[in-house]
C-alpha cells in the first residue's frame, strides 16, 4: 500500500522522470501553454508553480535557482522578466490544468497546462494578426480589381 507515498512515478526510473519534468516545466514557461497527458500535467504543476513563486521574488539567489532548474537561459529571462510581474499580486494557483479528452492513437487522456492569464494575450495577438491579415487582403483585393479595370479600358 502506498499510503503517504507523494509524486508521481510515470513509469519511469528517477534519472528519465526528472529529466520530463524539468523539459516540460520549461516547455510551459517558454510557450505558456502545452498539451500532454493529464498525470503528465499534474506532475509538473507543483514545479511551474515553485519557479513563478521564484520569479516573484526575482533576486540573483531565486535567478540561479531557477537557472539550477530549467534547460534554457530564455525561459529563465522570460519567467522572470515577463511571467513574474504578471503574477506578482496572485497568491498561488498560477497555472490551470484543463482536460481535452482522449488522444487518437492510444487513448490516453490528454491535459493542457497553462498558465493562468497567458490566454488574453494569446487571444489579443490573434486577433490582431488576424485583423490584419484582413485589413491586407482588402488592400490586395482592391488593388487587384483597380489592376484589373485599367486592364480592360
């Protein structure tokens, strides 16, 4: 029995789990939204949780324990310089895991981990690409119909 055993195994041996989760917990700071499976997500939000709780204090002791932890020296700059101040007045609860059902191929149950205020940015950069991928197709669209009269005059 596996009474007050904590964490997750994942079926993997200590060195390979580690290595997961350390890879993802920088996947979700870089891009701010990853999907993989849900005991997957569950493990890793403990550790996204403890590096933005790092960013907050945002001190050269948190920077390298931070850079101790993830794989690459951008999502260290982006946790602190972008991710932190965002999060500075949330007390906890910074990411926010939703499922999405079963995956094609094998079934597994699929979860995306996010953190918590990253869709409103997502949501308003893509609106604005798409607006203005809008706004060019009419300009394109005008310029070919005036091409076009000048063509048969």
């Amino acid at each position: 029995m596996r009474h007050k055993v904590a964490g997750f195994k994942l079926k993997r041996p200590v060195d390979s789990r580690n290595a997961l989760l350390r890879n993802l917990t920088t996947s979700v700071i870089l891009q701010e939204r990853v999907i993989t499976t849900t005991p997957k997500a569950k493990a890793v939000r403990p550790l996204v949780e403890k590096m933005v709780t790092l960013a907050k204090k945002d001190t050269l002791h948190t920077r390298r324990q931070a850079a101790a932890f993830l794989k690459t020296p951008a999502s260290v700059k982006k946790l602190f310089e972008t991710i932190g101040p965002k999060l500075g007045q949330r007390n906890g609860g910074y990411t926010r895991v939703t499922r999405l059902g079963p995956r094609k191929g094998d079934g597994a149950e699929l979860a995306m981990i996010e953190i918590v205020g990253s869709e409103l940015v997502k949501r308003a950069a893509e609106r604005a690409k798409r607006k203005e991928e809008r706004l060019k197709a009419q300009r394109e669209g005008r310029e070919l119909e005036e091409g076009e009269g000048k063509e048969e005059k």
